[in-house]
C-alpha cells in the first residue's frame, strides 16, 4: 500500500524498498471548467541537479522536447497536451541505479504552457499529484496529493528523489512559483533565451 505524504515530508525510498532501481514517477492533475476560451496543456520537466542544486548543463533540463537525461537514467514519457482521462497524465522513468554520480537531486515540476498569454494559474487546477511506482510491478510505493494552495503560480515544484548516505529518498516539495518555467530553470542555474 502506498505511503501518502503531506507537503514538506520526506520519506526513504531504496532503504525501505531493498533493490528498488527502477521506478515511474507518475503525475497527474485535473483542470476546472471555466470559460477562457484556451485550452490548458500542462508539462512536467526534470531537473538533475548537483550537490550546488543546479544543473550542470542544458542536459540536465528534461522536458517534451529533450525526453532522455542522466546518460539515459532518466526517460521522459511525452507530453500529454490535453490532461484528459484517468490515470497518470505524464510520466518519467527513472534507472536510480544508473544515474550519474554527480546528480544529488531530481527535481519534478509541472508548469502551464503559455499560462501568462493564456490568462491561466494552478488556481483552475485541481487534483494535482505525484506518485512514484515500482516499474517492475506497477506498486503504488508513494503518493503526494498537492491539494488546492496554489492561486496565482503558474509552475509547481512537486518533489525531489535525492540522495542521502548512500540510498534515495523523496521529499514533498509543493512550491509554487510565479513566472512559469523559466524562473525555475533561472534559479536551476540554466540560462533561458
């Protein structure tokens, strides 16, 4: 059975899951009726980070248009543009025991694509979650449920798998930042142009 956390909680992951490699961090999210006229694409994007918390290279940025990073650890499933349906909306593959030495964290965001020019904020967002499974038998091990915080961001950092003695862990993050995507890569050290 899956282990729910709440926003700040951190939580083993290989410790408690002895031989766990490979998982699938699946997020999902539901977007309220309104009447703007544009539809919502939502994108998750990885960041590998260093024990600075920045990326080393544009490589480390994964989004639906680089889809592979970490030497092919880490594996981007594509973008879903409408979020309809039940289930995971996206989904990224993760070799824990392949990624690259010098990565301490992946961070996973979820933005709004165009949401300035789209008039859009994670306030017509519900039902946000992330969860990370067992890729060899689709076990729920973690769930965080985001909940309805966010008003006017229009990027969330949701979680991080890091590194910790030797075993990974995930930390419930749910922060939500103005300036979508970009301010995030920014303050991830990439240069935005």
């Amino acid at each position: 059975m899956a282990i729910s956390l709440s926003k700040g909680q951190k939580i083993d992951l290989t410790k408690t899951n002895p031989g766990l490699s490979q998982v699938v961090i699946g997020l999902g999210w539901d977007t309220n009726k309104y009447d703007g006229g544009q539809d919502f694409d939502l994108d998750t994007s990885v960041f590998l980070l260093d024990e600075s918390g920045k990326c080393s290279s544009d490589k480390d940025f994964i989004f639906y248009n680089q889809l592979e990073g970490g030497n092919g650890s880490v594996v981007h499933a594509g973008d879903n543009r409408t979020g309809v349906g039940d289930g995971d909306d996206e989904s990224v593959k993760v070799d824990l025991s392949n990624v690259p030495a010098s990565i301490a964290k992946i961070s996973f965001v979820i933005t709004i694509h165009d949401a300035e020019g789209r008039g859009q904020n994670f306030g017509q967002v519900s039902n946000s979650y992330v969860r990370i499974l067992n890729e060899e038998n689709n076990e729920e091990l973690i769930r965080y449920d985001l909940g309805e915080d966010f008003s006017i961001e229009t990027a969330v950092i949701v979680g991080e798998l890091y590194r910790h003695n030797g075993e990974w862990k995930f930390s419930a993050i749910g922060s939500g930042y103005q300036g979508g995507l970009a301010r995030i890569a920014t303050d991830y050290g990439l240069q935005v142009g």
